[in-house]
C-alpha cells in the first residue's frame, strides 16, 4: 500500500498494526496486530490487498464454525 497521506485528514500516515474487527452475522470476529498504514492524528487505518485476503479467510473459517466470538491474534505467514 502507497498511502503516504491520510485522505481524510491530510496528515502523514505510519506502518504498524491495529485491529480487525467484523460482524459474522451470528457473531464477531476480532484479529489483533494486523499489518496496516495508520494515520496517527484521525485513526484511520488500510489494510493491504494481501492481508486482506487473510483476512477475509479468517472470517470465511469462524463462519463457517458459527463462532459466537473469535479472537485470533494475525498470522503473516
């Protein structure tokens, strides 16, 4: 990811990690110390195409388990 600049507040954005959260529709999943570009004034956060992908099967598995709550710390690999 490129962003140099928060889009929304215009400030310079830092690389590190920060939470992912999503609703599973019969429960939540939370995945800790996720790669991200942060803004460090407004919040603001992006995660990349890659990890996004890992993120999206993480979801798919405590979906398809019908976790009520899940809590995973992210996995780089």
């Amino acid at each position: 990811m490129n962003i140099k600049q928060c889009p929304l507040c215009h400030n310079e954005v830092i690389l590190g990690t920060a939470l992912f959260s999503a609703e599973l529709g019969e429960g939540v999943l939370i995945v800790k110390n996720v790669p991200a570009t942060i803004c460090p004034v407004c919040g603001e956060k992006w995660f990349d195409h890659e990890t996004m992908i890992k993120l999206e099967a993480v979801a798919d598995n405590a979906r398809s388990r019908h976790a009520l709550i899940e809590v995973v710390a992210f996995d780089a690999a």
